[in-house]
C-alpha cells in the first residue's frame, strides 16, 4: 500500500470492546486494542494516502447465534454491514480514523472524548480530599470534546495550565 500510495483498511472491533460486557474481559481487551491500533495507525498511514477505519458490527455470526433471540436474528443480518465497508474501502471516501457501529440498518459513530477538565493544587501535588471535593468537575462531560491523537490531548492540557 505505501509503495502504491493508496489503501483501505477496514478493521473490526466489538461493542463488547468499545462498552465492556459482563463475562467477556478478555475479548473485550483484545477488542479495544485493535482501537488503540487504528488510532495509531491512522497517523502512519495518512502520508500514503491509506485510510484505516473501524467496524464494530451488530450482526449475527456463529459467535452470536446461540446467544441471539430468534426474534432478533432476522433483523441483524451481515448483509446490513456490508455498505459500509464497501464505502470505507472506498476510493472516493477521505475518513480517516473513524469507528462505526453498524447493524440493522443502525449506523453511529463511536468515538472517544475528554472533558474540559480542571486544574488543581496551584503548582502543588493536590490532596485525595481536593480530587474528592472537585470530582464532579473532573467528571463533567457537558463540554467534552475529541482529540485526533495523544499531542493534541498534551496541548490541551498544557494550554489549560497556562496562567490567564
């Protein structure tokens, strides 16, 4: 692909990965690594003209059909996760980066985002107590916003320490 200066990688994750699922740590771990993977990928790739997408498909396979109702295997067929990988392998299609839930003729972007966040301690190592008492600010996702990688979330925080 780099030697082409072209290529499409759809990869695949699990919503068990993205959200977690109860009994499944180990598929779930492996799941968001491949996350973690695309997001470094997709930085390597971007001089060569390679995009790297996510998939995290909704649809019946032999790992799911003993655990789906017969109520919702008619719904969630692989067919409905098929337009999206032909329009990430697409030559037209520019994304980057991105992961997508698909199935059922549901589609969604899933991304990860950080809040504003709060500054704390003045210089000095803050307390247990200090986090404790500003935790709802440090948890506040009403202004949360996504990074494109690891340097912009460093700028983030840098540019949020500087003295106003």
């Amino acid at each position: 692909m780099k030697d082409a200066g072209y290529g499409r990688i759809v990869m695949t994750t699990s919503s068990a990965g993205l959200f977690g699922n109860f009994g499944q740590g180990n598929y779930a771990a492996a799941k968001m690594g491949v996350f973690g993977l695309m997001n470094a990928l997709k930085h390597e790739g971007r001089k060569f003209n390679i995009n790297i997408n996510t998939l995290a498909p909704m649809a019946l396979t032999r790992m799911t059909e003993d655990i789906m109702s017969d109520k919702i295997k008619p719904l969630v067929k692989p067919e409905f996760v098929t337009p999206i990988v032909a329009w990430f392998c697409a030559e037209e299609n520019t994304i980057s980066g991105d992961v997508v839930e698909a199935g059922a003729g549901y589609y969604a972007k899933v991304q990860i985002v950080e809040g504003a966040g709060v500054v704390l301690g003045g210089g000095e190592i803050p307390t247990p107590e200090l986090i404790q008492e500003n935790y709802d600010k440090i948890s506040d996702m009403s202004e949360a916003a996504p990074f494109d990688s690891a340097n912009d979330i460093m700028r983030h925080v840098f540019r949020t320490l500087r003295p106003r």
